[in-house]
C-alpha cells in the first residue's frame, strides 16, 4: 500500500511552452524579463531539450545543464519550461504553435509582476519588445500584455508588495 499524499503539502512547479527558437526564447526571457536560465535536461532518443526559467537564484547562479527529476528546480514554484524540439528554428516551413489566443482560443497568459509598470513598458518598448496591449490601451489601465518570440501572452502587472 502506498503512503498517502498531503494536499497542503503540494506546489504549483511549472508551466511549459512549446518554442521554435530556444536561443531567441532563452534571450527574451532573461533579458527582457530577468529571469534565470536554471537548467536544462537534454533528450537525444527523442530530439528535444527542456529548459527552465525562474527568479531570485542571485546574479552568481550557473545553470545546471544535467538536470534530473531529483532536481531542486523540481522543488521550487513558479518555473517556466521552454520545450524546443530540435531543427524548427531552421525550418523555413514550420508554422509555429498555437499560442493559445489565436482561434480557437484554449489557453491564455502567463502573468509578470513588475515594480514600475510604466517604467517596465518603457524599458521594453525601447528593447523592440512587441505589445498586445500597453497600459494607456482600453479600460485596464493597470495592465499591459507583451508578445513572446512564439506570440505567447504575457501579461504585466505591478507587483503589490512594491
């Protein structure tokens, strides 16, 4: 018989994207968001590799390139996992994935808090960074939604602690 299992005990780990370009991905989401490069597990037998994202490791932290399910990546929350399968950043006819957003819609967003949503846009805007939505647009004027490389929402909201 096996143990039981304790709920309050459990953690949201992770959300995975699929993505066409692991290298402009990578670069969008450390660079533009902050986030760390935390590891990455590489699968040959089925041509693909797993990359993880989070925050706060501090600026000395070296990615584990050997990640394993034993991992403390594993133990944390709030990590994004970007899933590249080999050869679709050089293959002039792969159509992407669905985002989520276009039609049908499933899908959505992930949310950023950030401390300064005006200055963050700002900052972004000034990095190329493409918006569905700026703060000035609509009724929401405490939002902004940004454009990934693969078209995946992101949405920016100011963080309350700050």
């Amino acid at each position: 018989m096996s143990a039981p299992t304790d709920v309050s005990k459990y953690r949201f780990n992770h959300t995975m994207y699929r993505v066409k370009d692991a290298e402009a991905s990578i670069k969008f989401y450390t660079e533009v968001l902050g986030m760390t490069l935390l590891g990455k597990m590489d699968n040959p037998d089925a041509k693909f590799t797993l990359y993880f994202l989070g925050y706060q490791q501090g600026p000395n932290y070296k990615p584990d390139d050997s990640l394993s399910l034993k991992s403390p990546v594993f133990g944390r929350e709030g990590i994004l996992e970007l899933t590249h399968n080999w050869g679709t950043e050089n293959d002039a006819n792969f159509k992407g994935y669905h985002n989520g957003n276009d039609e049908p819609q499933g899908y959505g967003h992930i949310a950023i808090a950030v401390d300064n949503l005006d200055a963050a846009c700002k900052r972004m805007t000034d990095m190329g960074v493409r918006f569905k939505k700026r703060p000035e647009d609509g009724r929401m004027r405490n939002i902004a939604f940004i454009y990934d490389p693969d078209n995946y929402w992101i949405e920016l909201v100011v963080h309350p602690g700050v």
